[in-house]
C-alpha cells in the first residue's frame, strides 16, 4: 500500500536565531521534478563555489543534487549522493574521466536540514586543494567541517576545466545531465558563486545557544552572492505565486532558474515545503523501518508496500506528550496481510515496545491505530 504523509514540525522560538531560510522546494524523483538553466559567459570556469541545504529523501540510490554538460557522456560535471550515501564529484572531459572523488562519510540523516559548501578552484597549486567539500560546523568544528576524499581518479589537474560553469551548455539541479536519473530531497538557499570562494563562515554560523549551525540572514549571503561574478545566483524558493517565481534568483544577477514538473496544487505532489532549515518537519524514517519491501519515498512522504505483507514505518520524531496533527492520503488499495482475509491500512501511535514489530498484534496491543475499516485500539 502507498500512504503520503503531510506533518506538522517543530516552532521555531521568535528569541532563537535558528535563520532566516522560510521555504524548502521539495524534489520527487517519482515525478522527474528538477530545475533548469543554461548559463551566459562565466567568468571563470576554473574557479567557483556551490552552496546548499539540502534535507535527504529516499536513500540507497543515486540522487543528483547539481550537474551540467553538453548532454553526452564525454562532457560533464555532477555532483550527487551515491547509492552507498556519500557525495561524489565527476568531471568527465573530452570522454576523459579527469576527476571522480566521493566522501569517506555517508550522509543518510533523515531528519534534519544540512548546509554543504563545494569549492572547485583547478589553479590551485596544491592539488588536494582543487576541489574541496564543507559541511555546517559543530560544536568541535565551529568554523565548519572540511571532509576528507577518496579519489577514484584524480586529483584534478591543473587549470583543468569544470564544466559546471561553461557557457552555453544546460545546468541541472535534481537531475544528471547527461542521463534522466532525478534526485529526491528537499533544497533550499541554493547559492553559485562564480569566480569567488567564500568561507563557510560567511554563509552560517555555530549558535552556541541551541548547538547549531543556522544560515546567515539573507541579506549578508545576498551581499556575498553580489560581490561574485556574473553567472552566480541565489535561489531562495521564497514567491509561491507560481512555478516561474519559484525560480526567482534573488541576488543581483537576475539568474532565473526553469522549475521542470514541480506543483504547487494543493495534494500528495504539493512541493513547496514549510520543512525547512531551523523548522524541520517530521517524515517516515527510512532507517527506522520493519517488514518487508518497505519504501519511503517522496521526500519520505510516501510509504510503499510492494508485497503482500506487514510493514511499517515510523517517522523521525518520537512523542511523548502534547498535542499532535498530522494527515495521511491512501493512493492505492492495500495488499491482503498475512494469514488474514481483512486488507487494511493503519496509521497512529506505538510504543516504543513495538518498535521492530511488523505484527498484527502488536498493532492491536501496543498502540492507538485509526485504519481505512474505521477502528482503532489500544
């Protein structure tokens, strides 16, 4: 069975700077959901910084997070989450793999916003430094964290291109440019800079009062943005007024970007998202599940069974007291469970005791349950 949920997450307090960011642009691979733009002249190709928060969705598979080429195989940049959830970088030129490195870290957190900050810069003289990843700091790395890199091939040679700031070529944003492969995630304050590589501390900060990394405000990273050259951008997904304003590029530059199969109708494929950086919405747990065939998807909005069988998810916040809302659309009828002729789909709270069971009867003793026959227990 498939359930798309719709949650409710925690306030953000008026008296904590937990940032600025209001909206997050949801992308369903499931829909082919990404953004588009073909670049004017750069102003240099070998010197550049890529800026995200990003919120991850479906795990195990490849997910696209920025990419550009000539629409071949011989000519590309990418940079994407792989199936074993860590970042890789690849530039292939001239059909010539001249750099692919991935992150010794896996990045499969479900449940949080996260800021990384990539630096490509082939003039560099020290060739480890060419291409560098960062991450929001912590309480041991204040100033942001620099991840270490395997190089499959590489590193990169000098004044090499990168492909991802070329003129005249398309660039992708949830999507590989050379193949149809979509991402699935939640973006937001996505920022180019084009000839200028900002320190991490010039985008956020570690607030020390709730041991976090929280964005600037907008106003200085759109100041940052501007002192860049002509092809960056900064896309805030701020003007929900349709699908063309999403794309709005809020620095100076006027670099609007082409929103591809996103909605904004009211529904299951609702894409412009209150999950945000400093307010993260609760979704289903793709590390915490049982049973088999089990699949989150949908920016772990949307729960499928693909066989005949028990199986649950639970969603990444745990409660334990308060008042709580949340909504739930059946898209598809059930299969028939195990050992019963009665098909059902059920959604409510559990125990912690439960937590591993995909029996019936744990739902029945250890939970509140409302299912699509209209009853629940407890």
């Amino acid at each position: 069975h498939r359930m798309s949920v719709l949650s409710v997450g925690f306030g953000d307090s008026a008296s904590v700077d937990t940032g600025d960011i209001t909206k997050s642009l949801r992308f369903r691979s499931s829909g082919s959901t990404h953004l588009s733009r073909t670049f004017g002249t750069s102003t240099n190709d070998i010197k550049w910084a890529f800026s995200f928060w990003i919120k991850n969705g479906t795990l195990g598979v490849t997910n696209p997070i920025f990419s550009a080429g000539d629409g071949t195989a011989s000519n590309y940049f990418s940079l994407e989450r792989t199936s074993g959830n860590l970042l890789r970088v690849v530039v292939v030129y001239g059909g010539v793999t001249t750099l692919d490195c991935s992150t010794t870290a896996v990045f499969r957190d479900p449940t949080g916003h996260t800021q990384f900050l990539l630096y490509f810069d082939s003039a560099n003289a020290t060739s480890t430094d060419r291409l560098q990843l960062w991450q929001a700091g912590d309480g041991s790395n204040q100033s942001g964290k620099r991840l270490t890199l395997t190089y499959a091939t590489g590193p990169i040679g000098i004044n090499e291109p990168s492909i991802a700031s070329w003129s005249a070529v398309v660039h992708y944003i949830g999507r590989l440019r050379y193949t149809a492969t979509y991402g699935d995630m939640y973006l937001s304050r996505i920022c180019f800079f084009d000839n200028s590589l900002p320190a991490m501390t010039a985008l956020g900060y570690y607030n020390t009062e709730i041991n976090e990394w929280v964005p600037k405000t907008r106003s200085e990273v759109k100041s940052v943005v501007d002192a860049a050259g002509a092809s960056s951008f900064m896309l805030e997904f701020e003007d929900g007024t349709s699908l063309t304003t999403l794309g709005n590029d809020y620095s100076a530059k006027n670099n609007d970007w082409t929103l591809t199969n996103h909605s904004l109708t009211a529904g299951v494929t609702y894409d412009w998202m209150e999950d945000r950086p400093g307010n993260s919405y609760a979704v289903l747990n793709p590390l915490s599940s049982a049973g088999n065939t089990i699949t989150p998807t949908e920016g772990n909005l949307k729960l499928t069974c693909s066989a005949a069988a028990y199986g649950r998810a639970n969603a990444t916040i745990a409660l334990n007291s308060g008042k709580w809302y949340w909504e739930a659309t059946v898209t598809a009828a059930p299969f028939t469970p195990r050992g019963t002729s009665t098909a059902y789909h059920a959604m409510g709270l559990a125990l912690a005791s439960v937590n591993g069971s995909t029996t019936a009867n744990a739902l029945a003793t250890d939970a509140l349950c409302i299912t699509d026959s209209g009853w629940y227990k407890n």
